[in-house]
C-alpha cells in the first residue's frame, strides 16, 4: 500500500508529543490491526482467498485516533 497523507506528519516512534498533525498510521485488515507504521508504504499479505476490507487510520502518538477521525478503507478481492 501507498498512503497520501496531506495535513499530517508521520513521526518517529520515540515522539511522544502529542499534537494535531503529527502522529503515525494504523493498518487494519478486516478489523484487525495488523501494522502501526512509521511510514507512509508498507506491503500486505493477504494468504485467504475471497473479500477483504483495508483500513490505513493516521493516529496521534498515543495511539488515540484524532477527531474527527482520519482514515481510508478499501474493499478488494484476494484469489
């Protein structure tokens, strides 16, 4: 996945301030989270066949989502 994050920073993990625009990316596979990333490319593997849904959430450095919450979600098919 590629991430285009406009507004917002994604920072290292040893920051631990919290502020508005600064913060990093949740990756979520059907629900669960499966990365927490300090970047914006990451790849995925998906090993069940069938539809899935992908949610990329940009988080503050607690890890609490911002409000109003900042995310994407897509939909896709794994053969």
């Amino acid at each position: 996945i590629k991430i285009d994050l406009q507004g917002g920073e994604v920072v290292d993990p040893s920051v631990r301030e919290v502020t508005p625009t600064t913060g990093h990316i949740h990756v979520e596979l059907d629900g669960i989270v499966v990365s927490m990333r300090y970047g914006l490319e990451q790849t995925i593997e998906v090993e069940e066949p069938g539809t899935h849904t992908l949610r990329v959430e940009f988080v503050a450095a607690d890890h609490v989502p911002f409000d109003p919450r900042v995310f994407a979600d897509v939909a896709f098919t794994a053969k």
